[in-house]
C-alpha cells in the first residue's frame, strides 16, 4: 500500500512548533529506508512522517503494544487517533490480502502509527524522558522502516510470522524448548528456600524428559532489602539464606535454575545515580528507582546479573525496567511514553529508546549464555538480545478472567513474534484452588501444544491426581519442539476460541465469572 518514500516530514522541538534547524535523511534500505537525524542546534521530540492514501473500506487493522498486551490486542476498522506501536498489519478482505508496515527492531526511537481512511502517520519519539534530546553532532538513526505484501493465498496469520522475521534480522533463541515452574502465581511473594526446593522436586517429578531438563524460578520474594522488592542484591533474606546454594540444590534435582530481579530498584543508592526528582515515579514508588543513563548504574546492573550467574542460575528474569525508566505502564502510553513533564535522563544526548536499549545491551553481556527472559521489557527493544519476552499482562492464579483476558489474547496476537523475535511467553497458569481446574485445564493444553514456552505455578494443595495426569501430559509436550498454533479465529475477536494444531483445530471453552 505504500509504494513511495511520503509525502510530507515534520521535525518538532520542545516548544512543539516545527523545527528548521534539523534535517532528516531518508536512506534506501531492502523493503523500505533508514530514517537519520542530524540536529546540532536543536533539542527535538518528535518527527512526523505522512503518506497521503486513499485506502479501501473494510481493511482490518493490527497494531503491537509498547511492552505487554493488556488483553486489548485486536483486529479493528479504522480508528484514527488508535496508537499502534512498531508496526501495524492491514487486511483486505476483498482481496484476502494483507500489508505490514513497520519498523525494524532495536530503533533508537518509539513508532508509534496511525491509520485513517486519507493516509497512514509514523510519528517517531526521540524525546530525552520528557525533554527534547540534545544529540549534538552526532546523526540519529531513528528507525529503519519495513514494508511487505502478503503473497499468494498466504492467511494474515502466516503473513504476520513472515514480516516479523523481516523487522528482526538476528533474534537471538534458546536452543531447546523452554518449559517451568514459578512460584509467583500461588506464592505471590510469601516463598522460601524450602519452598522452592519442594517446587522443583515436583517440576522433576512431573516432567518425562531427561534430554530437556525443566526450569523453576525463584520469583519475587528471596531479594534482601526489608520492605523493598528490589536491590542490593548481593544475597538472599532469611528465608533465602543460600542463594548459591539453592541454585546448587536444583541443579542436583536435574531442574535449571531461574531466578528473578529488578535491575533499577534499590533500597539505597548515591543521589547521582537516582532517578530526577521530577521523575513520576516517585509519584508510584516509594523505593529508589535508578538512572540508567549513569555509567555506574550500568555497571551496578552488571554486577548483579554476574553475579546471579556465578550463583548458578541459568535462567533471569528481569523485569520492570519499563515502568521505572518511564513512570507508566504499556496500557498509560496512550498519549506517549511519559508523562508531560520537565524531567530528563543524566546523559542527555541519547533518546529514551536508545538508553534502554543499552541497559539491555549491558544485561545481555553480564548473562552470556544465561538465558534471559524480559518483563515488562519493550519488546521491539530486546529482540536479539533476549531468549525469551513476556508478551502480555500478569495473568492469575486468583481470578480466572484475569488469566482469559491478558493470557489468550497476548498468545493469540503476539504469536506471530514466536521464533522471529524471541521465544514468547504468554505467561503463566496459576494453578492453584482458586481458579477452576476446567478453565485451567484448557489454558495449560493450549500453552503446551502451542509451540510456545510453559510456565506453571502449581500451588502444592492444588495438585490432586487428575492434575499430576494433566501436568506430565502438558510437560512432555512442552520439553520437545511443537509446530506453532495458530488461532484461525483471531480476525474476530479478542480472544480466540479455535486453534489450529497442524491438521487438527479445537475449540475451547474459556469461560466467564467461573
């Protein structure tokens, strides 16, 4: 649908009138062109691209999230003020065909689209957290725009997989599948030690496979700092009193090791290293959240990560890094990343986009080859860099809408990013007496034949032996290489009922206010 560079660019300063001072270069690049900014003079926020369209009634149109789905990922009409980050994916029904147009991953700005009936808009954020940034002589390349047009009788869904490989060159994958258990979904931070090893004791029990062996993570609760769900991490509280050990523990029960952290969160830290004051985060969070834009921030977060790896664990999670660089979660960035406000990062010259990106850059190095697992984590932002991404909201193992909301919708729309971005990981089955075993039953099936990682948090008092039977079934599954699900369905609603398994297509009863 779109054959031509645009028709119309606008550089905007932090007055939010248009700037003179900066150019933009449009540098071909295959399927599209890199986007390059060089403005010595000025402090910008945004560039506004326009192609001037006239596009055909009934299109369907798809949109990504900033990080997480929040059980809102759909197919839709046109809806011009709808905000579809990275990229977006338009269907026409009449021709069964389908267009993507996107950016390739690892930007060093937030794309955000915007369709309407005249045209497609690209606006690019390069603020500084809520700033212009200040890139001096340097030229920024702010994306590298995609596009491509489905081929053939190719289903949206197929076409969906195909432009995601396209937007992410090199994703960097575990090397088998990943399935485990977590504790989160039943402990819900209240887990020790003992509890810990008695969890993964059932994970083995319950999973066949010797060629792949099962994960447990330790989830949020082992960390030390009193009242604190974060740093310094430099060993267990007193119910995690041997962090290597523990470790050590697992691995002799032939289960991997996971872990999980708050890389930005801390008890105590210099004043320097501390978010600006102006920062809505302190608004949302009582503890100290850190600036990684300061060098010794990052080599703080280097450490940690090193340090969980000589621990022993071969598996971290780290999560949150979205909300305490921003203030908001994916679900508030409706009208931008952050908050208006006057607040910026320490280093000033690099964008928002590009200061995450290091962080990740800086976890991915202290890991080698630890598999890492991001959490609420910009996506688009860690593809090649992370094994694995959570790619919805928490599910639950008290509410069971919770887990149809956020769970089969992030599966469903955010599949076609399994194995072309990262492993996705549409979160967990909370398996515990709270949530009826019907509806639970179904979720961990779908997630064990999807092709897709499993993680189980099984609750010990909700483990009878329909669910031991249920577990060993959805384990062995999961320890060996399944072809990849696909909800036929998708195009109407948002949560899809029917999925194809190769050949086979079943339905599931998800259920309401169980």
């Amino acid at each position: 649908m779109i054959d031509r560079v645009c028709d119309s660019i606008g550089v905007y300063a932090e007055s939010g009138e248009k700037c003179t001072d900066a150019e933009v270069q449009l540098k071909a690049a295959p399927n599209g062109f890199h986007i390059d900014i060089f403005a010595p003079t000025v402090s910008i926020t945004r560039v506004v691209l326009r192609w001037n369209l006239s596009l055909p009634t009934g299109l369907r149109i798809l949109g990504d999230h900033w990080e997480r789905g929040y059980g809102d990922l759909e197919w839709r009409g046109f809806v011009p003020e709808r905000v579809m980050p990275w990229y977006v994916l338009l269907f026409d029904s009449r021709s069964s065909s389908t267009h993507g147009i996107g950016v390739s991953t690892g930007a060093g700005s937030f794309a955000t689209w915007f369709v309407d009936q005249n045209g497609i808009t690209l606006v690019l954020d390069v603020r500084n957290g809520a700033q212009g940034v200040h890139l001096g002589n340097r030229t920024l390349r702010a994306a590298t725009l995609q596009t491509l047009a489905s081929e053939g009788s190719e289903s949206p869904f197929a076409f969906a997989r195909r432009f995601c490989k396209l937007l992410c060159s090199q994703p960097r994958l575990p090397g088998f599948p990943v399935y485990s258990g977590n504790d989160w979904y039943y402990a819900y931070g209240q887990n020790s030690d003992e509890a810990i090893r008695r969890d993964a004791a059932l994970i083995r029990e319950l999973s066949p496979s010797r060629d792949n062996a099962p994960f447990m993570v330790v989830d949020a609760g082992w960390f030390p700092a009193l009242g604190c769900s974060g740093g310094p991490y430099i060993k267990g509280n007193e119910l995690f009193p041997d962090m290597p050990g523990l470790a050590a523990a697992m691995k002799a029960l032939d289960v991997r090791p996971g872990i999980w952290i708050r890389p930005l969160l801390t008890a105590d830290a210099p004043a320097s290293w501390r978010m600006p004051s102006a920062h809505p985060i302190w608004k949302r969070e009582k503890h100290i959240v850190l600036d990684p834009s300061v060098p010794e921030v990052l080599h703080l977060v280097r450490e940690d990560i090193t340090r969980m790896r000589e621990w022993g664990y071969t598996l971290i999670k780290h999560d949150f890094t979205t909300f305490d660089i921003t203030g908001r979660y994916g679900f508030e960035m409706m009208d931008g990343i952050v908050s208006p406000g006057a607040w910026s990062f320490a280093d000033k010259s690099r964008t928002t986009a590009e200061i995450i990106r290091n962080l990740y850059q800086t976890i991915r190095d202290a890991a080698k080859d630890v598999i890492l697992i991001g959490c609420n984590t910009v996506g688009h932002l860690g593809a090649g860099l992370f094994e694995l991404q959570r790619t919805g909201d928490d599910t639950s193992g008290r509410e069971w809408e919770r887990t149809r909301k956020m769970g089969v919708n992030t599966l469903a729309f955010r599949m076609a990013q399994h194995d072309t971005f990262f492993a996705v990981d549409a979160d967990c089955v909370g398996l515990t007496p709270k949530v009826p075993w019907k509806l639970n039953k179904q979720w961990m099936e779908l997630l064990a034949a999807s092709g897709t990682p499993l993680f189980v948090s099984a609750d010990p008092t909700a483990i009878g032996p329909e669910q031991r039977a249920a577990l060993f079934e959805a384990f062995s599954r999961s320890a060996t290489v399944q072809p990849l699900a696909e909800p036929p369905d998708w195009l109407e609603t948002t949560c899809p009922s029917h999925w194809r398994f190769g050949n086979e297509t079943r339905k599931f009863d998800w259920g309401l206010f169980e």
